[in-house]
C-alpha cells in the first residue's frame, strides 16, 4: 500500500511541475483553478480558499479542486502557504468543474 502511495505521488510530482509551467493561470481576473492533496474534501479546500484571501466560484468535480477568484493581491502565496499543489488556468480544468450554488 506504501509503495502504491510512493508510486502515485512520484508521478504526480513529474506531471505537475510540467503541466504548472504550461497551464499556469494567465489572467487572474479569470480565475484561477486551485488544487489541493487529492485527501482534501471540498469543505476543507473551500476553507482554505477563504482564508488565503479567494472567492470560491466553481468546485471541481473532485473535491480538492476549485476555481476560485483572487480577493488578495498575495492570493498565489497564501493559497500555497495553505497548501495548494497547483495554480492552473481555469480553462485546463473546466471541464472536470461543476458550479456552485451562493
């Protein structure tokens, strides 16, 4: 079970670094998708959002994932001082996203 673990996080680390460099956000008054740890819940990644100065404006389909809109100008550091994997365009995840009800 560890080394699955082990396995899994390898391959995300190869793929992220690439895919942040390529899919980075280019305009954050777009949005900006966040992820968080797959082991996130949405109640949580919303949380975070919050604290780090974000608005919450589409969850993801997995709850570790959401498009949020910076109400910070240090949003992207908070955000990954909280935890966050990544900071993609929304555009990249949109797909997978859904949207939620204020």
């Amino acid at each position: 079970m560890i080394r699955v673990a082990l396995l899994l996080l390898f391959g995300l680390a190869t793929l992220g670094a690439p895919l942040a460099l390529i899919a980075g956000p280019k305009d954050a008054s777009d949005g900006i998708a966040v992820i968080f740890a797959p082991w996130i819940d949405e109640a949580t990644a919303m949380s975070r959002v919050g604290d780090a100065g974000g608005a919450v404006i589409r969850a993801g389909g997995a709850g570790f994932v959401s498009v949020v809109m910076p109400q910070s100008p240090d949003f992207a550091q908070n955000i990954r001082a909280a935890g966050a994997w990544l900071l993609l365009d929304p555009q990249v995840v949109g797909v997978c996203s859904t949207t939620t009800e204020s």
